[in-house]
C-alpha cells in the first residue's frame, strides 16, 4: 500500500475528509434509497413538498401491480433464462479460444491476438443494420424463445473482451504445469481442462459476472429483436412500462426495483471476485 | 538428413499452427460471421436505397451527399461532440479525484469504496428511470432538497439548455469503474517516492500533481480511449430520459446513435442508417489513432 496519506493524518484534516467522503456517497448511494423509498409510498406521499422520507404507510401493492400489470415476473424469468444462455456460451468458447491465445505457441498468434482486440474499437452500432437483415431473412426476428437465438448466438462464438480477460488470467498459470502433463501424453484439450480450468476458478467467476451484468443491461439488441411482449427482457420492459406509466412514480420506482435488487445483490455478495475481474480488464 | 530433419521441423511448426487453430476457431467464425460480414454489409448498404423489404437499390454517394445536408445529422454530431467534450474531462478528473480520496487509510474506506461502485451495476435503463424521477423539476428528490436551501432548482431534463448538464449528472454517477482502475495504479505507485518528495518539503498537492499524475498517466491513456469511443456510442440513457429515443427536449439529446437508431429501425432507411453508421466507424478509427499518436508526448511509460 502505497499512499500519501500520512500528513492527511492530522484529526481536523481527517474530519474534512470524512465530510467530503459523505457528501460524495450521497450522490451515489441516494438515488437507489430514494427508488426504494418511492416504490413504498402511496400516491399521496409521492407528490408531496418538501419530499417524505420515510414512507407512512408502507404500500407493498406497487410491487403487485408491477408484477401483474407490468408482467415483472415474466420479463424477470425471461432475463435469467437469456442470461444462463450466453454466460454458458461465454465461458465455454472464451477459454477454449483463450487457451489458443495463451498456452499453446504457434506463429502469428500474437498478430491475431492483435486482430481479436482491435475489434473491440469497433461500435456495435456500426453491425448492427447487417446483422438484423440476415436475422430478420432468417426468421429469428419476433416470436417465440427462437426470437433470442441473435442475442444468444454471438456469445457463442467467443467475445473479443471475454478471451481478452481469460487470456490474461491463463498467461499467469505456470508453464511448467502443462509441460508435465504434456509429456504424461495428455492432449492439449485434456490440459485445458483437467488442469487449466480448475486452477481458473476466479477467472471463470469474473467473467460470469460481467456477462451477467452485461445481458441484465443489455438495452439496444433486445429493443432491435424482441418484438413480442411476453418476450421482453426486463431493459425493454421497464422502459416500456415508465413510458406506459410516466406519473405512477411509485409504480415504475417498484418497477425499477425488481429490476436492480437481483444484480445488486449479487453484486454485494460476489463483490471481492467482482474488483479483481476489473483488474483483469485493465492494463498490461 | 538435414533435409529430412528441416521437413520434420517445418511439420512440427504447421502442426502447432494447426492446433492453434483448431482452438481459435470459435473466434474466428464469430469474426466472419458477426463482425466482418456486417462491416463489409454496411459499407456495400451505405450506397443503396434499402428499407429491409426488397433488394437494395444501388445510389452511389446519395446518402452520403444527403447526411451532409441534414440538418438533424449535425445536430446529432454535435450534441455528441459537445457531450464527450463535457463527459471526458470530467470523468477523468473525478475518477482519479476519487481514487485519491479513497486510497487514504481512513476508517470505512472499503464501505466507502462499494457505495461509489455501486451504481456501475445497476442497468442503465432503471438508473435512467430512477434518475428522470430524481430530477423531476416538481416532485424530485433533488429540487426538493435545494428548496430547502431555498434555492430554485433549474427544470432539468424538461430545458433544452439543462438537459445536457442533468445527464451529466447521470452520467458521472456510474463512475465507479473508472475510479477501481486509478485505485488499482494508486496502489502500485512505490512509497518512497512520497517519502522522498516529503523530505524535500513537497505538501500533498504538489506530491498529487508531480507524483501521481504523471505516474498514473497510462491509466489515464486507458480511460481517454475508452471514455472517448464508449461517448460515441452512448445510447440506453439518452434514449429513455430523451423520451424514447426522440432526443427531447427539443432535439437537445438527440446523439448520434440515437439518430442512426431512429433512421434505421423507425423509418426503416437501412441504406442511410448504414452511411451513418461508417462514419461513424472512421470517426472511432481517426480518433482512436489521433490518441494512440498523441501519447507519446504525455504517457509516461516509465524507464
């Protein structure tokens, strides 16, 4: 720990600093307290001035409606079924490619590696008119759970940003490990996974994360291919049900609420696993 | 033999190159399939007449001639412009501002740490919704509070001329990520540097501003790109606080993605929408090497 902190060890200094420190956590922590403070009110306390801020009574029925009538639990069932889709896809394809990249040696690989990240630099909006046309030619466009195969599909074929952080996992196992097993004549697909994969754990972990934060986020490839309603991922759903809705703050706020609590829930349990990913994406 | 000896080696090579391959292929199918394709698509697209029901009509340079005669399409451009050039300072600035504070050996420091970091896991369409109630000009939380200082808030996302400041304010709160990469090159910076400097008398701001900074800008090299290309295309939030995708208030969010959305998939004009979205592509290109190539004036890569 390297840090310039000690002249900041004076108590007044210490004291501006915590002050600082509240002010700014407010900023962040604010807006989600006051989502679920919102989603707990009736309508009689939403539009009140100065703001409540303690909800009196507490009113659980918005949950209800945004179940019922906003087809939550629907769209909430319908997001984890997309995101087991591609977060399978992501880890199976990600290390069998990141293996490519990292343990084995073969000319021009380093070159091709320099391929896979450039093609992190392009927008997603630049393959985005194609990539619908040849969807939509093939009937994968609308209806049905065949409607999520173009948003399920290009997780499995290994994205750039996913191989870029296994890769860099797997070049910091010891080379030495699959040198062994190499001369006891196991394969190289047998060394990915008898004895790559179970030291990777933490990797695996990582990247789970991030995919599952990435599809509950998702918001322009569903709004492009999801049609049907029954179908909605939470993303469209919700912007669907706060344009519907647009004055039943309490309502769209418990809305939001279904929607956030599971990842962030997630997040707070898996949060140690959650920096270290980032430190895998960063630099070097 | 030598002969014999080469041959073997030369099979040898190609057999690992194979095997390399075999375990890329994925890859390289998905790049064919879902990043070349659609590429070369677009650009063939960018100079057709094209609305998804019949063949594309060949137009040569017409959509291109036409963008540069929209109104709207520089409007986009330059919302987006003036945007990035509002986000991307800012951004790197308070980042690394927080990193600082919360790389101090205070009490709660880690507590502190996750509340920043937070917000970067909620999805970007409930912090937009949340954050449209927020910044309510009535009924929000925040001009709530600021009449209690008794100060009049401004109407926020319902003013043109406030808009752009009120996603800002979105915006920077989903900074946490950011702030996690200068905590991480904070935290290899080598004591003694510190310790030597406070020998020499240095007080904590000129340690920040000779130390740190220099010391931290390959990060900042990192996040100028990223925060540079991602600004590009910012799509969820001005989408929904623009109230579905039209870029109210009057034309004030209307950003670039937003508008090649709006071409594409509401008027269905796949050919323009392709142009827009080349141009795109060169303007990532040309800024992406303008930052590589400025880079080695002020990234310190170290001895």
């Amino acid at each position: 720990m390297a840090t310039n902190s000690r002249d900041l060890f004076s108590s007044k200094r210490r004291w501006i600093l915590y002050l600082i420190l509240i002010g700014v956590c407010f900023y962040f922590i604010a807006p989600l307290l006051w989502m679920l403070i919102t989603s707990l009110k009736d309508n009689s306390q939403v539009f009140h001035d100065p703001p409540i801020l303690i909800p009196n009574p507490i009113r659980l029925e918005n949950f209800v409606v945004a179940m019922v009538k906003g087809n939550f639990g629907r769209y909430l069932l319908n997001t984890i079924f997309l995101s087991s889709a591609v977060i399978v896809g992501t880890l199976i394809t990600c290390s069998i490619v990141a293996y490519g990249f990292s343990r084995l040696e073969w000319k021009g690989r380093d070159l091709v590696f320099m391929l896979v990240i450039s093609t992190m630099l392009i927008p997603e909006h630049v393959t985005l008119v194609p990539l619908f046309v040849v969807f939509k030619k093939l009937g994968l466009v609308g209806g049905g759970f065949k409607g999520y195969l173009p948003l399920i599909l290009p997780a499995w074929f290994a994205r750039p940003f996913y191989i870029f952080m296994i890769r860099q996992f797997f070049m910091g196992i010891p080379k030495e490990l699959s040198d062994a097993a190499r001369i006891d004549g196991c394969s190289e697909f047998g060394i990915l996974w008898r004895i790559i994969m179970p030291l990777s754990k933490p990797a695996m972990i990582a990247v789970a994360l991030f995919s599952l934060i990435g599809t509950w986020n998702d918001f322009l490839a569903p709004l492009v291919y999801i049609q049907d309603e029954k179908y909605f991922t939470l993303s469209i759903g919700l912007a669907a049900f706060q344009g519907k809705y647009i004055t039943q703050w309490n309502q769209v706020m418990a809305a939001s609420t279904l929607m956030v609590l599971p990842i962030l829930l997630v997040f707070l349990v898996a949060q140690k696993q959650f920096v270290q990913g980032i430190s895998l994406t960063g630099l070097k | 033999m030598n002969l014999a000896m080469e041959k073997t080696s030369r099979n040898y090579e190609r057999r690992k190159i194979l095997t390399g391959l075999a375990f890329i292929s994925p890859w390289i199918v998905g790049f064919f399939l879902f990043t070349l394709y659609p590429l070369l698509a677009s650009l063939y697209y960018s100079f057709t007449d094209f609305s998804l029901f019949g063949s594309p009509q060949w137009l040569g340079l017409e959509n291109y001639i036409r963008l540069f005669n929209d109104p709207k399409f520089f409007k986009s451009l330059s919302n987006t412009l003036i945007f990035a050039v509002m986000v991307v300072p800012a951004s790197i600035v308070i980042a690394l501002g927080l990193a600082i504070l919360l790389n101090n050996t205070l009490r709660g420091n880690t507590i502190f740490r996750t509340l920043v970091f937070m917000p970067t896991v909620v999805p970007a369409v409930a912090s937009a919704v949340i954050w449209i109630w927020i910044l309510n000009p009535q009924w929000g939380l925040l001009n709530g509070f600021l009449r209690l200082l008794n100060i009049q808030g401004p109407p926020w996302l319902s003013n043109p001329d406030w808009a752009k400041p009120a996603l800002l304010i979105i915006t920077l709160w989903m900074i946490g990520s950011d702030m996690i990469l200068y905590l991480a090159g904070l935290q290899e910076i080598p004591n003694d540097y510190y310790e030597s400097a406070a020998l020499d008398g240095a007080n904590s701001w000129q340690k920040t501003i000779h130390i740190t900074v220099p010391l931290l800008t390959p990060v900042m090299f990192f996040h100028l790109i990223n925060a540079f290309i991602w600004s590009f295309q910012y799509f969820s939030i001005p989408f929904i606080v623009g109230v579905e995708g039209r870029g109210k208030p009057a034309d004030s969010l209307l950003f670039y993605s937003i508008y090649l959305y709006q071409n594409g998939f509401r008027y269905l004009k796949m050919g323009y929408a392709s142009a827009m979205a080349w141009l795109l592509f060169l303007i990532v290109m040309a800024c992406t090497i303008l930052i590589f190539r400025s880079s080695k004036k002020w990234v310190n890569y170290g001895n």
